[in-house]
C-alpha cells in the first residue's frame, strides 16, 4: 500500500524512532509506534513494529494481535517464532509447543529455525520439562563450531537448562562457550561464570574507607562555605567603612 509523500514521511520519522529506541527505552519505542501505527494501520510494516513495540514492554496480547495483522498483509512465515513466544508470555506455553510443530516452522530460514528451537526450548521449561528443554536445545547448529549471530544465545539458553537441571560442570563449559561466541556482549555469560566459580565483585574501597571519603568531602565543602562566608563578611566590611567616608567628605549645596 503507497501513502502520499507527506504522510509517508511522517510514518518513516516514527518508524526509525521505534528504531532507534526499542532496545533503550521500550517505551517511548512503543510510543512512537502508536503514533505510526494511527497514520497508517493498512501498512504491514507499520504493523510489524508496533508488534515489536509492544513485545519489548511485555503487551503481549497486543503484540500478538500486530504480528497476526502483519502475517495477514504479507503472507511471511518470518514472524512465526516471535508469535510462539507471545504465547508464552501469555502463560500459554503448550500453544507455543503446537506452533513449534506446525509446517511453517519448515519455511523458515536457519536463523528462523534457530529460533524456533529456543522458543520450544523455553516452552518445555515453562512447563517444568527441564530434560525435555535440553533435548530440544541438542541440534546441529549447537555442536557446530561456526560461529554465527544466534551461537552466542543458543550456547548460553543450552548452559542455563543445564544448570537447571543440576548439571553444573557441563554449564560452565557451556557458559564458557557462549562466552568464546559472545564478541558483542549480547549475553551475561561472563557474569554466569563467574558466579559460579564463587567469585564476587565488590568495591575498591571498603565501607569504613567509604564513609570516611565522604566524611572528607563533606568537611572540605564546609571549609570552602567557611571561607565564602567569610570573605562575604570582609566585604560587607569595606562596603561600610566606604559608606563612612562618603559621608564624612560630603557638603551641602546651599
């Protein structure tokens, strides 16, 4: 569906503001994706990311309602494993589990696929099938040592199941394989390792050494209020002295 120029515009500007906020504040994202979404409803972008808006800030039922619209207007399998997830978080895991194992999931490409797979992994474990995750999680693209954009958070959902399941050395080694993976930071693997090699990250200096740092500043601020106070005084001073003199060389004019 085309807009005219101006309206289109207007669309576009919100569009990259959804963009550009979603992963740091969702939502004035979604705001944003509100606003795209009242111009132009008929247009299946628009309606994708207002789907993504409102996943970001945990609307789920709407989110669903976006994605569903979007599927409708273009024919895409591509947001297939985002719904799934949608019914998740709507507490309906074992909807997420029959997506899992519907044709679409077949037309999507391996990044889709991937996806998928973390999808219905989370699903089993919503339903408290920990063993049942770990096996869904066991796949070709987790043993391969390419490394590609989804190997990061497939490693680590693969190491947290495993440590769900009691199994903390084959975690860490898993953890640390996200780690290796992770070059952009998208997953706190380091932090899991360390935690579980018991190690913790505190302060450089102590409480003691802390409040008596504070202690400090407060007492070197009150010396410079000391020292403005004073010179405020000094001032006053010759103001005064000033005004006596005046008043003692001044004459009358008859």
């Amino acid at each position: 569906m085309s807009l005219p120029k101006t309206l289109a515009e207007d669309v576009a500007r919100n569009l990259v503001m959804v963009a550009r906020l979603i992963d740091e504040d969702p939502e004035e994202a979604y705001a944003y994706a509100r606003i795209a979404l009242r111009l132009a409803s008929r247009v299946a972008a628009v309606r994708e990311a207002a789907g993504f808006a409102a996943y970001a800030t945990q609307k789920y039922a709407e989110a669903l309602a976006e994605f569903r619209a979007s599927r409708r207007m273009t024919g895409s399998v591509d947001l297939w494993p985002v719904m799934a997830d949608c019914e998740r978080g709507l507490g309906r895991p074992e909807r997420a589990m029959a997506m899992a194992g519907e044709p679409e999931v077949q037309k999507l490409d391996k990044a889709g696929q991937v996806e998928m797979r973390l999808v219905a992994a989370g699903a089993r474990r919503d339903m408290g099938q920990i063993d049942a995750a770990i096996v869904t999680l066991q796949s070709p693209e987790l043993a391969s040592n390419s490394v590609q954009p989804w190997t990061p958070r497939l490693r680590y959902a693969y190491a947290d199941a495993l440590l769900e399941a009691g199994r903390e050395d084959e975690a860490r080694e898993w953890f640390g394989k996200a780690l290796e993976a992770d070059k952009d930071g998208s997953t706190d693997a380091s932090d899991r390792l360390a935690a579980l090699d018991g190690v913790e990250f505190v302060d450089v200096l102590g409480d003691d050494e802390t409040a008596e740092a504070d202690a400090a500043d407060e007492v070197a601020s009150g010396d410079l209020d000391h020292e403005d106070d004073m010179r405020d005084d000094a001032d006053l001073d010759d103001e005064q002295d000033e005004d006596q003199d005046g008043a003692g060389d001044g004459s009358v004019k008859a």
